[in-house]
C-alpha cells in the first residue's frame, strides 16, 4: 500500500513539474508573440514613411523626372489674358522651384530648355508670359506671377530673368526678398531699375487716396533696387559678345551685385543665346549651332550647379 501510495504522489508531483512547465513555455511564447507583433508594426510603419518620404526630390543627385508642362490662365486688372507657363516635376513633392522672368519681346517657349531641364531634376519653374517683363510689370507681369505663385504654397523659390526679365527679377527681389532664396540673372539689363516706393495701406478704390510715400517736402520717395549690400546667393551669367548691352549697362549691372556673387562669362556665347530660336512659320524648329548648344548646356549646367550649392547650404 505504501508503495502504490508513493507511486501516486510521485504522478501528481511530475505532472504538476509539467504543468508549470508548459505555463512558463506558454508565456515565453507569447512573449515572443508580442515582439514579433511589434517588431512587424515597427517595420510596417519604418516602411510607410519610406514609401511617403520617396514623394520628395532628393536635390543632391542627378535625377531626370517625367515632367508636365501647364499653362495657367488669369487675367490682368485692364482685361488683359495672360498666362504662367508652370513645368514641374511628376508625381513628386517638389521643395523648391525658379521663377523666371523673359527678356524683351520673348515668349516663354524661348526658354522652354531651362524650364524643362530644371523640372527633370525636380524644380518647379514657372515662368510668366509677360513679353516687357519689366516695363510692364504692376499692369500685367506681377499679377501672373502672384497667381502661378499661390499654386505652390509649400515650395520656395529662387528669382530669376534674361536681359530686361533680369531688371523684373531684381524688382521683385527687392520688394519680397525675405521670401527669395536666391537670384538668377542672365545677361541683365537693369539701368532702369528705380521706382516710387508706394503705400502699404493703400486704398485703392479711394480716389483722393494717394499711393506714393512722400518726404518732408511732399516729394515722391524714388528707390534703387539693388542687392549690392545683400549676401543674398546671386548667379551672373554673361556672354562674352553682347552686341545688344552696351559696356555701361553691363558695369552698372555687376556694380548691383552682392560681393558673394558667382560670376561667369560665357565663352563663344552671345546674347540672344540665352534663348532658343522659335520654330520657321512652317512650324520646323530651327538648327543650332554647336556654339548655340555649347552655350544652352552651359547655362543649364551653371544654373542646376548654383541651385544645388544654395539648397545644400540652407
């Protein structure tokens, strides 16, 4: 009897030994349960903003994006149709992007190679149809530029133009230039560039209202845009035969430029190279010559290489 009672408890002490074995087994697995669970949530996410982040452009490498080129109607206070010719970049989030005002008498399919090899790499660049960019800026130039502008809420722009397109830039740099990251000017004619400061809280349906700031004598205040005391980062890209600026408007150009600028002169470049020959009334593009596409590459070379500098330093 004593021994079927031993064999009896020595049963019940081994399956008890089992029981808080398989316990604890139980519990390390799901233990380990949980950690997988979280680890595969922890990757699952890890992955999601990977997947989100691959909606921005990575600008400090070489990149070649399908684009989309758009035109953007609005219309000027005179009744005027106008448009902002915007490319930029597909089915990414562009951080950054050029403004880019046209020289005397061009259209924007003049420079329709800067738009399109900048939108590659994944800037927005918008750029006004506003043929006397400068002389017509208040009337027409500013108007499509503030509307192509509010497309792009989250994007911060760089300002830039070619000849009289450069005196519309500085003006527009001068007047916003907290919000400018960086000025672009191609071969630039800014002789011109003095203006009336006018009222911030001018009323303009009033018509005794007087816009102009004036000084103790009742004088029209003149202002001189100029970045000479800026260290706003500036690119100056000039040819070296410009048949179209005389030496003094180009010296006078130089002098508004701040002591970092970065300066080139273009070799075997030319003014009017600064834009593409429009297609024959046929409708066939024009061939250029290797002096013509020497300066086009130069100039798209020298502005992406400014752009990436001054991103990379922000």
């Amino acid at each position: 009897m004593e021994i079927s009672v031993k064999y009896v408890i020595i049963i019940k002490t081994t399956d008890i030994r089992r029981d808080t074995y398989m316990k604890k087994t139980l519990g390390k697995c799901f233990t380990i349960l949980i950690v997988l669970i979280v680890l595969t949530t922890s990757v699952f996410v890890l992955a999601s903003c990977d997947k989100k982040d691959d909606l921005s452009v990575n600008y400090m490498v070489s990149n070649d994006y399908e684009i989309t080129v758009t035109d953007y109607q609005t219309q000027s206070e005179q009744g005027n149709r106008c448009f902002a010719r915007v490319y930029q970049p597909k089915d990414v989030a562009p951080k950054y992007g050029l403004l880019f005002f046209l020289g005397t008498f061009m259209r924007v399919e003049n420079y329709e190679y800067l738009g399109e090899a900048l939108a590659k790499q994944g800037y927005v660049v918008i750029i006004p149809n506003s043929f006397l960019s400068y002389w017509q800026y208040d009337d027409i130039t500013l108007p499509i530029t503030q509307k192509a502008l509010e497309l792009f809420p989250d994007v911060k722009f760089f300002v830039g133009g070619h000849s009289q397109g450069g005196g519309a830039a500085l003006r527009y740099i001068c007047e916003d230039m907290d919000h400018v990251l960086g000025a672009v000017f191609y071969a630039p004619l800014l002789l011109y560039n003095t203006r009336e400061l006018l009222k911030d809280d001018y009323d303009e349906y009033d018509p005794d209202a007087d816009k102009y700031v004036r000084d103790e004598n009742g004088e029209k205040i003149t202002v001189f845009d100029t970045l000479a005391d800026s260290t706003l980062p500036t690119l100056l890209l000039e040819p070296d035969t410009d048949r179209v600026l005389t030496d003094e408007i180009k010296q006078d150009a130089r002098e508004r430029m701040p002591e970092n600028v970065i300066h080139y002169v273009l070799e075997n470049a030319t003014h009017e190279g600064f834009s593409l020959p429009l297609p024959t009334q046929e409708g066939q593009d024009v061939e250029l010559t290797e002096e013509q596409k020497t300066q086009i590459a130069n100039i798209i070379n020298h502005t992406l290489d400014f752009l990436q500098m001054t991103v990379a330093n922000l």
